[in-house]
C-alpha cells in the first residue's frame, strides 16, 4: 500500500478478507489537485473499502480539480466499496473519472454519491466519467455533467441536488422494480437523496 493524499488504514484483516479505510492527509479537493487513486483486488481476496469523511471540492478561483480512480478486481476477488459523498462547493470545477476493470468471477460493489454545494449554497460544476467494465465488455459507460445549463434539464437533477448511486457488477442481484439491471450481470441503483443506512448496498453484500 502507498501513502500520498489518501492514507488507507488497515481496520480489520482475517484470512483472505480485508477492511481498509481512507484518510486523507490534507484538504481536499483544491484548485489545481490531481488525486490519482488505484486499487487492485488479487485473485481470491475480499476487499472491503470505506472513507472516513465526506471528500470537500472547495472554490479553486478558476482552476479546476481532478480526481482519477482506477480498480481492478481480478476473478475470484471482491470489492465492496461504501464511498462517502463528494460535495462540489460554490465556485468549485471538478473533474472526476473511474474505469473499472472487473474479471470474470470477479465482484464490484460500490456507492458513489455527489452532492452540488454545502447547506444555503448552490454548487460548482462536476464532470463525471464512469468506464466500469465486466470480463472485457462495457458494463457501464457513463458521462454525466452537471452544471448550470445541464442540472435543469429533464433527466438531471432538477430541483435536487444530491445524486446517489449503488452500483453491483459481476453479479444480479435479486430482483427489484427501482433498479437498471445492467446487459452483463449487475445493476444500479440510483435515487437523489443520500440514505440514512446502507439500504440496498446492505441487502446486495
């Protein structure tokens, strides 16, 4: 394990199942960042992966941030990841990608939640690029901006503004009338308030 900006910190470890938290060890996000964030997930190993706090983009005075995540679950290998909300701030410009590579027999569970702006704020702008693929074929492929002149429109937020989604790939989970069942096994979840409890990332672990 490395140590930069994120600090991960072994919780729990029994056999081949692992639980590891993030740190950061200074603020983030700032105008300017590029957070680079790799994780790879060995054949047989369960990987259970949390953050400590909510990530904060703050105003970057006209620069923008990056972040770039970049998993890897090899077959027979799980990752559970319960990650806790990106909140873009007044001002704030962010740039987030993710590409997933998950092998055949391999698990991806994952909660990724954004949320525009702090309480009484309106929120910058956040450009999302989401590549999860599953034994080499696209599972999900998604480019979803949200700022002024998209987060109105039909589809996007509207008046909400917090986007919260559970996302199981390399497995179906049980049927449900408010998931997307995806074309290779997994679905998503997705609604436009953080829940109080795990909810269906609880029921699909």
């Amino acid at each position: 394990m490395r140590t930069g900006v994120l600090s991960p910190r072994i919780t729990h470890q029994q056999g081949h199942r692992l639980s590891i938290t993030l740190v950061a060890t200074e603020a983030l996000l700032l105008g300017g960042d590029h957070v680079v964030l790799e994780v790879v997930v060995g054949e047989g190993v369960r990987l259970d992966l949390t953050d400590v706090a909510a990530t904060v983009a703050y105003d970057g005075q006209g620069h923008s941030a990056r972040w770039t995540t970049r998993l890897t679950v090899a077959s027979g290998a799980s990752l559970h990841w319960w990650g806790e909300p990106l909140v873009v701030c007044d001002g704030a410009i962010v740039h987030r990608s993710l590409h997933a590579a998950v092998a055949e027999g391999g698990e991806l569970l994952m909660r990724d939640a954004v949320r525009l702006g702090r309480h009484g704020e309106h929120g910058g702008e956040l450009h999302c690029e989401t590549l999860i693929e599953h034994a080499a074929r696209p599972a999900v492929v998604e480019h979803l901006v949200l700022d002024d002149s998209h987060r109105d429109l039909p589809g996007y937020l509207g008046e909400h503004r917090t986007i919260d989604t559970v996302t199981i790939v390399g497995r179906r989970p049980s049927p449900a009338t408010d998931i997307f069942e995806l074309a290779t096994p997994g679905a998503i979840h997705r609604t436009y308030e953080s829940p109080r409890r795990r909810g269906v990332f609880a029921c699909w672990q």
